[in-house]
C-alpha cells in the first residue's frame, strides 16, 4: 500500500492552512467577542435575553458569523492580490488558474474561499487538533474539493505543479 498522499505538496498546503486558519482566528475571535458584547447588551437592554442558554447560542453565532467573513475576506484578497495567502507565502506556494497556470480572478478566489469554509469550518474549532485529521482526510483525494469547484491548483512558487513533482 502505498503511503505518499497522491498530492506531494499536501504537507506544505496543510501547514500554510494551519498558518493561515490560526492568522484568521486570531484576527476573527476578537471581533466575534466585541459583536458579541454589543449585541448582547442591545438584546439584554430590550430584555430579549432570558438565560444563560440564550447568551451561549448568540455567542456561538457571533462568533461562527465573525469567523466566516473574516475566513472569506482575508483568503479572497489574499488569493487575488498576491495569489497567495500569508501561510502559502511562507510555505513557497501559490493558487493558479487549473488551465492556464496563470494568475485566478476574483471569483474564482471568492469560490475557492467559499468551498473551504464549505467543507472546512471546522479547522477554527479545537484547532489545532484537528489539524491531522484534516491532513488524513485530504491525502486520500487527489484535488482538494475547493480547487476543483474553483478551477484552481496550488503549486511551488516557482512554478513547479504539484502534480509533475
């Protein structure tokens, strides 16, 4: 049985996503906290919080909707400013076009940050265990579902496809 994932550069993409997953809860669990106390004390002022149950499912809305747009925003401009995101930068890789190997536009950014936050919310809970997990779960598909929707692959910097490594 052979063990090497069908992708070989999965190990660097599964670095720069834990890179980048970390960079977007630091940044997203903040501001879901503040969204959070405001809207609770909007909601606790007008009496519409009853129980402690009530403050839990708002926090954990505030917080998931915070992190899905943070998600959204920085993989989006990231991929279509500099065709990476800061996690791919340091791993020394970069998203293209799947035909052209060229540079992706912004929908198929967008597309691409969409499908990930799709299958891979969970990476901003009980991260980083399940950091391996997930590497386990992507070494046994040969595309990622987000590059296939979006038509794009993930290659070296210099322009080496994972696939001819």
């Amino acid at each position: 049985m052979d063990k090497k994932p069908r992708d070989p550069l999965l190990r660097r993409r599964t670095a720069a996503r834990g890179i980048d997953s970390l960079i977007c809860f630091i940044i997203g669990f903040p501001c879901g906290l503040m969204l959070y106390s405001a809207v609770y004390e909007y909601l606790n002022a007008a009496g519409h919080i009853g129980s402690d149950q009530t403050a839990g499912i708002l926090f954990i809305v505030c917080a998931v909707a915070t992190l899905g747009v943070c998600h959204m925003s920085y993989e989006s401009v990231f991929l279509f400013l500099f065709g990476a995101t800061p996690g791919k930068m340091l791993m020394k890789l970069r998203v293209v076009d799947q035909e052209t190997l060229g540079r992706i536009n912004y929908l198929q950014a967008y597309q691409r940050a969409r499908g990930i936050l799709n299958f891979g919310l969970f990476w901003y809970f009980l991260y980083p265990f399940l950091l391996p997990f997930s590497y386990l779960w992507a070494s046994r598909r040969e595309a990622q579902p987000w590059d296939t929707m979006a038509k794009t692959r993930v290659i070296l910097k210099n322009g080496q496809d994972n696939k001819t490594k």
